[in-house]
C-alpha cells in the first residue's frame, strides 16, 4: 500500500491549467452567450489564436476554403466546435507523455482521450444534451489520474493483475486494493485542483460506473460508454483493456444492439485517425 500524501504531493505538482480553459467552459455553458463573445476571448491570445487557425487550415478539418480569422472559424465550425478545438489545444501537454504502469507510449493516453471524447459527444449528441462541451472535457480529462498513478501501477502491476485473475474485481478496484488510490479517485482530485466545476469532477470520478447510483445518468453513461468501445477496438487503450465490468443496463439504455456497437467502432476508429492528425498538426 502507497502512502497517499505521496501522490497527492505529485498533484500539487502539475502545471495548472490556462484560464483560458474555464473561461471557454464558462461561455459554452452560458445560453446568452454569442458567437462574438467567444471570438473575443480567443483573440486576446495570440498563441491560441495562431494555433486554432493551423489546426482549421489542416487537412484534417477538411474545410472548403482558408480560415484566416478566429470569427471565421467560428461561423464555418460553430461555437462548440471551435471551444473543443481550444480545450484540446489546451489540454494536450498534460496528457502527451507515456504512461509505462498502463503500458502507454507517448501520446498514446492523448489520442485514446480525444477520440473517446468526441465519441462521448456523439453518444451525448444522440440523447439530446446540452452540455456537449462539459461532457466532451469530461471524457477527455477521465484518466488524467493515469498520469499520476502509472508509476504506482508499474511497481504493483504483478499484484494487481494477481487481483484481477483471482477475485471478481476490475482494474480500478484492484487499483484500489494494491495501492490505496485509484485513477478515477485521482482523477477527480485533479479535476478538484484545476477548479473544475463540481459536475466534472463527478463525472470524472465516476466514469467507471463503480458507483451503482450513476448508471442512470446519460452524460457519465455515455462517457463509459465510449470508453468502453474504446477498449473494445484497443488501439491506445493500454494495459487496462476491458478488464472492467460490462454494464448491460447501460448499453440498453442507449439502445445499442451488436450493429450499432460495430458502428461505433468504426466511427471511433476514424476519430483516432483524427486524434493522430490533430496531434501531428499541433506539433
């Protein structure tokens, strides 16, 4: 068992996050905010601005003609597009290095995120939520813990998986058991630092559906869901790869039968190709 004042002395080690990030979530979550509002935050950052113009004039958004302004951008990607786009950038030096406990290479964990985010969004989409740009930075952010706790992961990693084959626990309760933490708790905790709203750090917290009382939720419901068709194709998705329980109820909730789980893989197997571009275009 690790002490958790150790790992908790890593979290308030993590660089902190742009305000840019929370002004954005702010803005989307406001239903009397304009598309010039968002405009004029991003403008006031030449950086961000610099790099949501590459990204938009990339191959991979694919657009007709040259974007040459952020209030262009705006009005051919629309105003939740374009803030994902902005949290990506974001978010993405926090989560790029390689995981060795979850057997992630560089930037592995990264491209899982985003994919799994936008599938989450898409899930999210087909149940008619309002918040998309919370529940996409929510599945973005869901194992942030991991990069935290790969390290604990790699030295108990024989214990834990000694724990998976023995008792009927998944990885997160085997976490739980060999280290004393694990990367959904964790995850929260970050999320908590990085003054995230309360709603974010639950969904985080809970996107395993460890706790019986979420699984009625549609936002954390397709979060795990998109997890785990993430794991079900396995591209990037690390040690971890569906050693977790299935929740059926879930899967029926949203209506997904054999076909439209095979379509979702092959719709998230497209975003992972997207994810690897957008990565290749914010180098």
């Amino acid at each position: 068992m690790v002490d958790i004042q150790d790992i908790l002395k890593k979290v308030k080690q993590l660089k902190p996050l742009s305000s840019v990030i929370h002004k954005v979530l702010a803005l989307t979550n406001d239903t009397e905010c304009e598309l010039n509002d968002l405009v004029d935050l991003i403008e006031n950052d030449p950086a961000i601005t610099a790099n949501l113009l590459r990204i938009c004039n990339s191959a991979l958004m694919g657009l007709p003609m040259k974007v040459d302004s952020v209030q262009q951008a705006v009005l051919m990607l629309g105003l939740n597009r374009v803030a994902e786009l902005v949290l990506a950038q974001n978010l993405s030096p926090h989560m790029a290095e390689a995981q060795k406990g979850y057997q992630l290479a560089q930037n592995n964990l990264w491209k899982f995120s985003m994919a799994s985010a936008m599938l989450a969004e898409t899930l999210a989409e087909q149940k008619n939520l309002q918040n998309l740009p919370t529940i996409y930075t929510a599945a973005l952010l869901k194992d942030i813990g991991k990069v935290i706790l790969h390290e604990y992961v790699d030295n108990f990693i024989e214990k834990i998986q000694n724990v998976l084959e023995t008792k009927n626990y998944d990885f997160i309760e085997a976490e739980k058991e060999c280290i004393g933490m694990d990367h959904a708790t964790l995850g929260a905790i970050i999320a908590k630092k990085w003054n995230f709203s309360p709603n974010m750090v639950y969904m985080i917290e809970n996107h395993h559906l460890t706790n019986p009382e979420v699984r009625g939720d549609p936002a954390i419901g397709g979060i795990y869901l998109a997890d785990m068709i993430a794991m079900m194709v396995g591209t990037c998705s690390g040690i971890d790869r569906l050693a977790y329980h299935i929740h059926v109820t879930v899967f029926d909730d949203f209506l997904l039968n054999e076909v439209k789980i095979n379509a979702l893989m092959l719709i998230y197997k497209g975003l992972m190709k997207d994810a690897q571009s957008f990565f290749e275009t914010d180098a």
